[in-house]
C-alpha cells in the first residue's frame, strides 16, 4: 500500500482516444451483440463503411454505457484488430485505453470489469426508462488507489491466465459442438435419405414424443429471497449466475429444480438470441418459467440435445412468426407437429460415440464455472490491496 499513490481513473485511462477513419471507409465494425457478457473475447466483426461510432484500436477495452448491456456484463477487450489497424463500433460503447509508461492494457480491463468501477458506472447511470447511460464523468472522477506499472502488469498477467483458459476452453467447445453435430447430421440426415425411401420407410415422431417437456414455474415478488437458491431466467442461460439474480428460499414442486447436466430449452423471448439449447452446468438452481427442462424418455440425453439443435434455425423462424412486441416463442403444439425419424437402436449407437465428446464438452463448462469464480474472487482482493500478486506467488511455492 505505501507503494501506491491516490488518484483519478483520468489519470490512469484516456477516455474515449481521438482516432481517425475517414467517412465511407470500409473498416471492421463491432457491433453489441459480438460482446457477450462477462467475457474479455471479442466474438467478431463485420466490415462496413465507417458513418460514424466509437474508434478503437486492439488493446483498448470497450464498456457498454447503456442499460441493460454494462448491467449484463458487456465489457470487452478489442482483440481482433491488425497492428496500427482502427476499428469501430457502437456509439454506446466507452473506449478505455492505457497511457504509455502509466498503465498496462489488461490492468486497465480488469479495473473496468472490477465492481469498483462497474458499481459506480451503474449507480451513474441517468435518463429514460430503459435508456439510460452511465455518465461518463463518474468514471473520470472516481478515486482510486493507484499500483505502480510493475504491480499493474503483474496484476494483468495473473488474471489474463485464467480468462485464457477460459477461452481455450471455449474454443474448444464451439468445435466440440461442431462435431458432434456433423456427426448426427451424417448419420441422422443424410445417410438416412441415402440408405431409405425417406418418406415411406422410416417411422416419424413429433419432437414431443422425444422428450417430456417441463415449463419453469412462475414467482410472486414476496416470494424473492437474499439467500437461496439462483432463480433462472433466460438472462442467467445467456449470461450466468450474476449479483442481480434473484433468489428463492421457498418451496416448490420438485420438477421445477435444475441441477447439473440438465437439457435446459428457452422457447419465448427474442427469436435470435434467446430461443436456444443449454446445457447446465451452474449447480442446483429453480427454473423460471418460459424455460423447459427437457427430460428424455429412451436414454439418449446427448441425442436429444442435438435433435433440439438441429432444429434451433427452426425455432427461431416459428418465433419470429409468432411476435409481439418483439419477443417470439415456439409452443408445445409445434413440438407436436415438427417431425423426425425415429430409429432407437442408431440413436443409442449415436449417444455412445457422442458421449465422450459431450462430457468433455461438460467438463470444460464446468472448469469455466471455477475459473469465472477464482477471477471474480481475486479481482476486487487484488484491486483493493487485501491481497497481492506477491502473496499469490508464495502460495504457489
């Protein structure tokens, strides 16, 4: 701590750095919804002409200043980007850059994803119901404690491991899926229509028939808790158990619990983002309704998962058709009437090439789950002072 000094973020971040690309220029473009919540990784870009938006370049960290996205976790460090290359994006982004022999370019990510910084942005926020933004001055203005580069550095390096890991483990799940999908399309698809009369000779049952489907149960506001356990909404299946997740301590019917390796199908909300197939792996939790538990009825979990799969393109037209103030959903009735071939004995052969595949995939959640929690746990410790990147490396000896 005598090692530190006191001052502003201001002192630390330049907010906002003038960039230039001239208007009509084609440049790579970040749009919002390639952030994804609490993640450092950038999930892409589009290429599009430049009209006007925020200007970045690899290293800067973007913060979301609108509501609900800083709320859900939208902060991000820009990683797709060439040297000396400029990119832009949405006007709603804050773009924080380190100064050069001040502060460290991952320090300075950490620091915007720190509840000392996320807090105060939050509790800044002012405007209209469901359109409010965080003022940008809170953040210029907030004190803090000041660690030296060297300490930044180290501090940055200590938590960018464990947030590599968890987009090594990531990637390597995005494959995973990939392939067992592959697999069920072949062997499911198109080897079916090469080896039968498509029609005629297989038997057909509706998507219903596959599974049971349990719908979430609903919660009166008396019924909220401090304590408890997670209550999940779509919110948590999109981005995960957070502070702002409500809580029950209640009881309910036992099949509305969820625990780990649970088919988790949201069927309402909005048609491309939020109609998807989860696999839990957050601990015991209670399933709020507009959500299923998928339950299925031969043994073949992973089949089924990828059944539902194969049709989320499906899913997310039949919602779209379906909308009202933006928000769609997919009804049991068009599980009833959407088919597919029913053979047991190739699913059951499936479920057992697939089944290693998808308890890596399982296992790689699940580390992902603990190294979230570790980072989280060690990013307002380090911060704050009350531990050390010093007292992290003796515990290693």
């Amino acid at each position: 701590m005598e090692k530190w000094t006191t001052g502003k973020m201001s002192d630390l971040i330049e907010f906002n750095p003038k960039e230039r690309i001239s208007k009509g220029e084609n440049a790579k473009k970040i749009a919002m919804d390639k952030l994804k919540p609490f993640e450092r990784d950038i999930e892409g870009y589009e290429i599009a002409q430049f009209k006007g938006g925020s200007k970045f370049r690899n290293g800067d960290t973007l913060l979301a200043r609108i509501t609900p996205c800083l709320e859900n976790g939208k902060t991000a460090q820009v990683n797709v980007l060439e040297d000396n290359e400029v990119g832009f994006g949405s006007t709603e982004f804050i773009v924080l850059r380190a100064k050069p022999g001040v502060s460290d370019k991952d320090y300075i990510y950490y620091l915007a994803i720190s509840p000392l910084a996320r807090e105060q942005a939050i509790q800044s926020m002012v405007g209209s119901s469901g359109r409010q933004r965080v003022q940008q001055g809170v953040l210029n203005d907030l004190d803090i404690c000041i660690h030296p580069l060297s300490e930044q550095i180290e501090i940055g390096r200590t938590l960018k491991v464990l947030d590599d890991k968890i987009a090594i483990n990531t990637k390597i799940n995005h494959h995973l899926e990939q392939m067992a999908q592959a697999i069920f399309r072949y062997w499911f698809i198109e080897r079916m229509s090469q080896s039968y009369d498509y029609q005629s000779d297989l038997i057909f049952r509706s998507l219903f028939d596959f599974a049971n489907y349990i719908n979430g149960t609903s919660f009166k506001k008396d019924e909220y808790s401090d304590t408890g356990i997670p209550i999940i909404k779509i919110a948590e299946l999109k981005n995960g158990i957070t502070n702002s997740t409500q809580r029950f301590s209640g009881e309910k019917d036992e099949k509305y619990y969820i625990k780990n390796k649970d088919i988790l199908f949201s069927w309402s909300g909005n048609p491309e983002t939020s109609i998807d197939i989860f696999l839990w792996a957050s601990g015991e939790a209670i399933l709020n309704q507009h959500t299923f538990i998928v339950k299925t009825n031969d043994g073949t979990p992973w089949f089924v998962y990828h059944l539902l799969k194969h049709f989320k393109k499906e899913f997310s037209h039949i919602a779209s058709n379906k909308q009202t103030t933006g928000l769609g959903h997919v009804t049991v009735s068009d599980l009833r009437r959407l088919q597919f071939p029913y053979d047991l004995e190739l699913m059951k052969a499936f479920e057992q090439i697939v089944s290693p595949i998808m308890e890596t995939y399982y296992r790689n959640l699940c580390e992902n789950q603990q190294l979230a929690f570790l980072r989280d746990s060690l990013l307002p410790k380090l911060m704050s002072g009350e531990l050390s990147v010093s007292d992290i490396q003796a515990a290693k000896c």
